[in-house]
C-alpha cells in the first residue's frame, strides 16, 4: 500500500539525529554472557513474584517470576544456568530493584512455549501475557493489557518513528525483520478486532517506507522529521486526526499504539512460543569505537556491551616531562621529552536515547525489556554546562508540544511549593519529552523539576490539578476534570517516549 503523508503538529523541535553512526551497521547477535542480573521490575507497574529460589537450575526461557497484577510482567531466564543469588541492587535511574542473578553453564538448553497455529484472539491475549510482552518503545507498559481496551476501538497503529537521535534499533529491525513486524502487527489486530492497521515511520528512513509498502493491509505514513513524533498523542494525531484529551487513553479514541519491537515479539511469541528475554538495542555515540545494534539477553551487564563495541574512545593527552628539561643558557634554548598518556573521550553515558534517557553514573547496569540504547557521548556531544538563572526569554513554551509552561513548574518547585508548580505549569501533561530543557539557553534542569514535581504529588497523594491547554491558535481548551487527569496518567506520560 502507497505511504501517504501524515499531518503535521504544532511545536516540537528539529534535532540533529546522529543516526548515520550506526543506522548502515547490520544487527548483531552478541555472544552469551557468563552471567546475568534479571530484575523483576521489567515492566511500568509493580515488580514480578520470584518463583525461584537460590541454588536453582534453570533453562533460558524458564519462568522465573509471575506479574503481579495485571500491571506487571512475568520475567524470564535469558540463559540457561543456576540461579546463584535474589538480591536488592541500584538500577539506572537510582532506585532499587530485586535481581535475580544466574551464572551460566553453557548447556544452551531452551525451554518454549508450544507454537499457536491460527489463534483466535483470547489465545493471542493470553500468549502475550504468558510471554511477558511490554511496550519495547521506552515505557514497558504490559502488552496484555493494551490489547484488552475496555473501549472498542477501530484502529491499530505501529509506531516506527524512532525519533529520539541516535537510536536506529527500530530502523534495523524494520529492514531485517519486517515480515515479522507485520504478521505480529496482524496478531494484534486481530485481538484487538480491528482491520486497520497504520504504520507511522520518519521521514528519514524511506527505506523502511519501501518495506512496508510491499503489503496490501498496512497503511504507511510518512512523517515529517520532528521531535518528538515518536510521542503517543501526537503519533495518533500526525496518522489519524484523532485528538487524545488530557487524562485520557488512546482506547478512548479508538487507537491502539504498540512499537514495532513489540510487533516482532508478539509475532516470535505466537509462531515461536518464544518469551520476551532478548531485545534489539543501539550502541553509538562519539565516544565508543564501535557503534553497533546488537541483539542482547535481558540481564546483560552494560560494561559487556562496551566491550564488545570495542570499549571507549580514548585520546592522547601530549604535555611536558619536567623531569627532563634542559636548558641552553648560551642559546637561550630549553628542551624536554614528551609525557603521553591516554585519557577516556567520554563525557557522559546514556541508557535510552539522549532526551528521554538515563544519564549512568557506572558501567554496573543491566539490561531490561524496555533498554532501546548505550550511548556513550564525547564533550562535544554531552550537555554538561551548569545552569545559569532563568532569562524569561519563553524558548521552553514555545516548543514544549504539550503547550504548557515548563518555566512555571521548574521556578514554583524550586520554592518547594509543588501544588502551585503543578498547576501553573501544567505538569500533569507533560510527556518529559526534553524539548523544553534542550532549547533552554540558560541550561535550566526542567525536567528534573517537572519529574521532582510529579514524584512529589504522587507520594502525597494529592491530584493532579486541572490545567487549560491550549490549542495551535493559542486558544483555551476546556479544563479537564481533577479525577480524568488521575487515571492511567503514567501510561500517557511515559508510553513510546523512545518513539
């Protein structure tokens, strides 16, 4: 089917995507490691139930721990071994996790689930769910979940923007593996009970366009080159012309959102049985020798990827021996050897792409369901400048695609005063895209206050306050009710951030 043009949004920012780093590298398979960290908060909401114990044998594929609910995922083994410890450790963001550890044995022995051949849609549903599927575009909200809408909806929608700069996992995965992203995007479908089916890539990869035109019953746009396209709402917007209202889902208006890696494992889960415990991800930036999309185990340990890209870039740092200078008095001549030593080009390590991601602060992180990138970035490519004072130049509202002000929630948090930063700020619609913080002259952190702001009213139990955004004609829209702003909101603020 012919691509068409999507419609354009208002806002929004143009990047330079550094994505000719690693968008030509063909996806590897890396080699197994001798040992994994699995944690059992794979998913948005609650951590898995361990139903393993230490001193355990377990095959690659073996479940390890149950969701918890319905918000939660089931975990599995990425390789085959014996599980030699369940242990609280730091994950990237800082918080705390429950790992499991496995220390290979190099049987390779594999466990699946039995292949479904014609499935309806509840044995689709319930496959997805027994595979411990999420969202692959950066939220790692339950697939389960989002295939069960408690609305009927008409439309299904597979997000291929890959907007953030960098990353070109998506980008690899629809050129090598775009047969699977469309039987996986008709399993979907058809458990959702719907016939349409859009795929939404970025300009800036026609060659996936031209994959995806091969099929009759998958409906290409493309769209324009703009961050963040990749964002849920305006994703929906840009393929349907459907506005997705503060405070409420997709499902509402009848769409569905799911990203292309998600597809591919829906796809490898029904025809493979095979459970979500591998993922496509991209290892780049200037100051890796390697940049690479590899294919790697959940559990894998970052400073393992790193290696295998080749390490870091270092440079050569050229200064004076003053244990070996001479001088010439007679000619006024002073001479000296050369001390060289190596130094590390890089400024700043990234999990996730550079605007939505997770700066790290050691090579000790491990891998998840929803870890789209390793960027390691040289000073030139890091933000590391400290903030100066707010200049009330505006820059922030101007491309925050949500329109709502930034500036008001970074000064009123800054003061300690939450309530009034939430409300005049509008943070309960912010999608912590980072338009705001990368056109930001003053480098102000907003961001961290618009999250620090949310974290607050969220262990204080306190309701998003009612906000009135605005429409591309600057108009007032109608002020949603406290009680809508409430429901579901992580899975609007956070779903395909990665795009």
């Amino acid at each position: 089917m012919k691509a068409i043009k999507g419609k354009p949004f208002f806002s929004g920012i143009h990047l330079r995507d550094n994505k000719s780093l690693s968008c030509g590298q063909k996806a590897e398979t890396m080699p197994l490691p001798q040992e994994v960290y699995i944690s059992l908060s794979q998913s948005l909401g609650k951590p898995a139930v361990p139903k393993v114990e230490k001193g355990a044998k377990v095959r690659e594929g073996e479940l390890l721990a149950v969701a918890d609910g319905a918000i939660s995922s089931n975990v599995f083994a990425s390789i085959a071994g014996e599980v030699v410890d369940i242990k609280p450790l730091p994950c990237a963001n800082g918080e705390t996790e429950t790992y499991v550890v496995i220390k290979g044995d190099g049987s390779g022995e594999k466990v699946t689930l039995p292949p479904l051949s014609a499935p309806d849609a509840e044995a689709i549903k319930e496959r997805i769910k027994d595979c411990g599927i999420v969202g692959l575009g950066g939220a790692g909200f339950p697939a389960a979940v989002k295939v069960s809408p408690r609305t009927p909806v008409d439309t299904l929608i597979i997000n291929g923007a890959e907007c953030e700069p960098y990353l070109t996992c998506d980008h690899r995965l629809m050129l090598e593996n775009a047969e699977e992203i469309a039987r996986g995007a008709r399993y979907i479908a058809k458990a959702l009970g719907v016939s349409k089916i859009i795929i939404g890539i970025e300009a800036n990869k026609r060659d996936c366009i031209a994959e995806f035109e091969k099929f009759d019953d998958i409906q290409p746009v493309l769209l324009k080159k703009q961050y963040p396209m990749g964002s849920e709402k305006h994703l929906i917007y840009v393929t349907t012309g459907r506005k997705v209202g503060l405070g409420k889902l997709p499902a509402d208006h009848g769409v569905v959102v799911q990203n292309v890696a998600t597809a591919f494992a829906v796809c490898e889960a029904v025809e493979k049985g095979k459970p979500l415990y591998e993922r496509i991800l991209t290892v780049s930036g200037g100051a890796v020798k390697q940049p690479k999309n590899l294919w790697v185990r959940v559990g894998t340990c970052v400073k393992d990827i790193v290696d295998y890209c080749g390490g870091e870039v270092t440079e050569l740092i050229i200064k004076k021996d003053l244990q070996t200078v001479k001088t010439d008095a007679d000619n006024q001549t002073e001479t000296s050897k050369n001390r060289v030593t190596e130094k590390s080009a890089v400024k700043k390590v990234v999990q996730g792409g550079p605007m939505t991601g997770v700066a790290l602060a050691t090579y000790d992180v491990y891998v998840h369901k929803t870890t789209a990138g390793i960027l390691l970035l040289d000073k030139k490519e890091a933000a590391a400048e400290e903030p100066t004072p707010c200049l009330n130049c505006g820059m922030c509202a101007d491309v925050c695609p949500m329109h709502i002000m930034p500036m008001q929630t970074a000064f009123y948090s800054a003061a300690g005063d939450f309530e009034t930063a939430a409300k005049l700020g509008g943070t309960a619609a912010c999608i912590e895209c980072g338009a705001c913080e990368y056109v930001c002259p003053a480098k102000r952190p907003l961001i961290q206050a618009i999250r620090k702001t949310k974290a607050y009213l969220r262990g204080k139990g306190v309701p998003a306050p009612a906000v009135k955004p605005v429409d591309q004609k600057g108009r007032s829209a109608p002020t949603v009710p406290d009680k809508e702003l409430g429901e579901n909101q992580s899975e609007n603020e956070k779903e395909n951030k990665n795009g």
